[in-house]
C-alpha cells in the first residue's frame, strides 16, 4: 500500500500563486502515473495534469501555461505550482499515484481562489 499526502491548499486571490504538494509513503521511484486531480464545486472530479518517471508531462487545457507540475526524485515529492489563478480553479485538489497496478489518491486539499 501507499499512502499520499496532499498539502500547500488555501485561499489565494485572483491571480495569485499557490503551489501544492504531494508526499508518497514510499519512494516516489516505485509509483507511476502520478497525477493531479481536481473537484470543482458543482462538478465531477477532472485531471489537471501528469508526470511520468521520465519527466514528461501533460496538462489540461484550462491550466495549460499557468500551472506546472514537477516530480521531485530528490526530494521524494511531487508538486504542482499554479499561477495566475483564477476562481474557476477553486475546488479540492487530489494527488494519485499507481503503486503495483493499483490506484491511491490522498485525502485532497482545498483551493480557494477568491478576491
């Protein structure tokens, strides 16, 4: 099993910078598919954006250019810096990773984009 723990959430106004971050129980080398994920208020949960082990990421168009994610081998970490926020950003963002073939999500952190 793993667990993952979310952190870095809080109220931010229009515009602002936030940046997340997402800590694995266990080395960050042995979990795949690690992603970012967000519930917006009124909506389904939607992905925000991946990393592989290689580095290589993708993100959704609506964050595409302001939002960056990162994962850190040194530090065992994976974070997700998001600027130029905007209130439809607002909602709880959830960390997942893929550990022996099975999906974990962390408990989520809340996001609140507002002026």
């Amino acid at each position: 099993q793993v667990q993952l723990v979310e952190s870095g959430g809080g109220l931010v106004q229009p515009g602002g910078s936030l940046k997340l971050s997402c800590a694995p129980s266990r080395s960050i080398a042995v979990i795949n598919g690690m992603a970012w994920y967000r519930q917006t208020p009124g909506n389904e949960r939607e992905w925000v954006a991946s990393v592989v082990s290689g580095g290589a990421t993708a993100y959704a168009d609506s964050v595409k250019d302001r939002f960056t994610i990162y994962r850190d081998n040194a530090r065992d970490i994976m974070t997700l810096q998001m600027n130029n926020l905007k209130p439809e950003d607002t909602g709880v963002y959830y960390c997942k990773g893929v550990y022996r073939s099975r999906e974990y999500w962390g408990q989520g952190t809340l996001v609140t984009v507002s002026s």
